[in-house]
C-alpha cells in the first residue's frame, strides 16, 4: 500500500456540514473572527389578531410563526456588509428610452 491512512480519515464520505461551511467561507475569503450571523428564511408570521373561538385548523393567533417547508438558512457576513448608500451618478443620466408620463382617460 502506498500512503499513509490516519484512522480518522475519511475515503469516501462525503464533508460533514461544518466543512462544507468552511469551505464556502474560505473561497469566499471569509475570515474566523468575522461578525457572522445566522437567519432562518422562508417563514411567515401572524399578523391578524383573531377573536375568541376562531377555527384554529384554518387560522394562526397574532404572532405566530410558521416555517414553510421550503424554509433555508442565511449565513450573513455582517463584518463585510456594505451599507454606503446609493451615490449620484458621474455624468449626465440620458436614459436610451424618455419617460413619458401616461395620461389617464377620464
């Protein structure tokens, strides 16, 4: 046998979820001590306040969370979040189409 195998190396499984964060964070040039935080998206909440005896089968009470079934996790990197606002342009804006408002028939 050529080589040398550590008994805790793997040979045909596939990268556990935390390696695969890493690897992501590393082509990303993500750093360890940045600011990282984590979201759940694809959630909805309540935002209706139902009355005494509402069918519960149909609807949710005030404030309710429900994660849909396609919900998915966001990892922000809030250390390299660009929040600068929008600048004016550095020349001239000449759309290649004019705005024209349109009139309303009455």
């Amino acid at each position: 046998m050529i080589g040398k195998l550590d008994p805790d190396e793997r040979i045909l499984s596939e990268p556990s979820l935390a390696e695969q964060i890493s690897i992501v964070m590393e082509k990303l040039n993500w750093e360890c001590h940045d600011d990282i935080q984590i979201e759940i998206g694809g959630t909805q909440v309540s935002g209706i306040d139902q009355p005494e005896g509402y069918n519960k089968k149909w609807s949710s009470p005030l404030g309710h969370r429900k994660y849909n079934k396609d919900a998915f996790i966001v990892i922000k990197n809030r250390s390299r979040n660009d929040d600068t606002k929008s600048q004016p342009m550095d020349r001239e804006h000449k759309p290649q189409h004019p705005y024209s408002p349109v009139k309303s028939k009455q």
